[in-house]
C-alpha cells in the first residue's frame, strides 16, 4: 500500500513548516509540491529533497488548486495523501497508513485532527474532521467558501484512527492577514447557502464571534490550555469578527440600494 501513495502538498511561504513535514514523509518516493508563490526559503527548502517534484501555479482558489494539483502534476500512484504544510502527520497516523490494506471497494480515508499553537497540543479544536487519503479518480474537491470541501464520486468511505495536527508556525502578523481574503470569499458562500443556525448565526453580527469564542473557551475547554488556548479563542473570535463585518457592509450597501430604488419607483411616478 505505501508504495501506491503520493504525498501532495500545497504551499505558500512555508518555510516555518515544511522540514517537519517532509520529515514525516521519508517513506515517499514521488511528493508533489504545488506552490503558489513563495518569496521565502521554502523553494530552496523544497530543492533539497530529490523526492520532490514542484508545480508553480497562482493561487485563485482552493478548489481549483487541489484539482490541479491531484489531476495535472503527473501523479502515477493509485493513492493520494493531501496534506496542507502546517500539517504534522502523527507517528500513529504514519504507522497506520504504512500497514493499510484497503479492499477494492475504499476509495477514501478520513481522518481527525488534533490542533496545536506553536507546538503546544490543545486538548481539544474546532477542526472538523475530512478526507485526506482516497484513490484518484474517486474523489473530487470543490470550492466551499474559503476553503475547499471534498466529495466522494464512487467507492467507501472509511475511517482511520491516527491524527493529523494542525501546527502552524508562520507569524500571527501572516494569519491576521489572511483572515480578510478568506472572509470576503466566505461572505458569497454564506449567502448561498442552507439557513443552518450557524449559518443564520454568523449572518446575524456580533452573535457569532462572541458565541464562538465562549463556545471556544469554556465548551471546548480552552480555558484548561493556558495562553494557547486563550490564542485559539481569539483566533476564532478574530476570523468571526472579520465575517461578522463583511455581513454588515454587505447589509448597509444593500439596505442603500433598496433606498435608492424606492426614490426612483418614486421619482418615475411623479413624472
């Protein structure tokens, strides 16, 4: 089974990231790289591993990117393992996925995650779990907001019960940043979408951001982590609050443009 896998990995300035990750993946004769960008060491990182194959592609979205990634880049093996490069694949996980043997009709793995604030595991997040190991052909990603969803076109769906943790080590100033590109292609999304109550939650400023911190906080236990878990917190609260803000611009604007076509019905009356 491991020699039917192809690690395949999306990067953008990740040099804080990527020797652990590719530290994890020495089993792997072929890893794809798609890199959209990266002005930092993360290509002279990437040129040192002979296993390495690297795609430059700019980034548009997420969906778009996976799908290049997986379909365009000469991938030979039957599997594919997608890891974003603030992944950090578990020795568990590893172990598991080395003694894998998947009857013909899996086609996909899913697998948790476990979260972690430069180093220090939380007990707990609000990362949901999603395929990351399935066959190529079976599977197919899709744009979902400001990320990307994943969707099962044939075969089985099976569980795996090592983790991926989620470790990013680029500097706040990068991820604050980002929230504002993510949010503002979040919004469409939102819009669109099936009123669930997070959704009629998230659409109704300030009860999201505050909800989400607190449910973050205390019904998650954050509040046991220390000061990552007060930074986890307020991650949640900060990407919220940036939502939260583009919902009122987008109400105001609207709730103006109602006005101005009131007074034209009206104006076109009165002529």
């Amino acid at each position: 089974m491991i020699d039917e896998i192809t690690p395949v990995i999306l990067t953008m300035n990740e040099a804080p990231n990527l020797r652990r990750l590719l530290a994890a993946l020495d089993w792997a004769r072929d890893i794809v790289v798609v890199d959209s960008g990266s002005t930092d060491a993360t290509l002279a990182m990437l040129a040192e591993y002979p296993a390495v194959r690297v795609f430059h592609r700019p980034f548009d979205s997420h969906g778009k990117q996976w799908r290049f990634a997986v379909d365009e880049t000469g991938v030979k093996t039957d599997w594919v393992l997608r890891l974003d490069a603030d992944y950090v694949v578990t020795e568990a996980l590893r172990d598991e996925i080395i003694a894998l043997q998947p009857t013909p009709d899996v086609t996909a793995y899913k697998i948790d995650f476990g979260y972690a604030i430069f180093g220090r595991r939380l007990s707990a997040s609000l990362y949901p779990s999603n395929i990351v190991l399935f066959r190529r052909g079976a599977v197919e990603a899709f744009d979902k907001g400001h990320t990307e969803g994943w969707r099962i076109t044939r075969g089985v769906t099976m569980a795996l019960t090592g983790k991926i943790v989620h470790d990013d080590w680029k500097p706040m100033d990068g991820w604050i940043l980002s929230q504002s590109r993510y949010m503002a292609r979040e919004l469409p999304h939102l819009l669109g979408a099936p009123k669930s109550l997070k959704s009629r939650l998230r659409l109704a400023p300030p009860l999201m951001p505050i909800a989400m911190f607190l449910y973050a906080l205390f019904g998650r236990g954050m509040i046991f982590n220390g000061r990552a878990g007060m930074l986890y917190a307020l991650q949640r609260l900060l990407a919220e609050t940036t939502l939260a803000i583009f919902v009122l611009e987008n109400k105001i604007n609207a709730g103006d443009e109602a006005a101005k076509a009131a007074r034209q019905d009206e104006d076109d009356k009165r002529s």
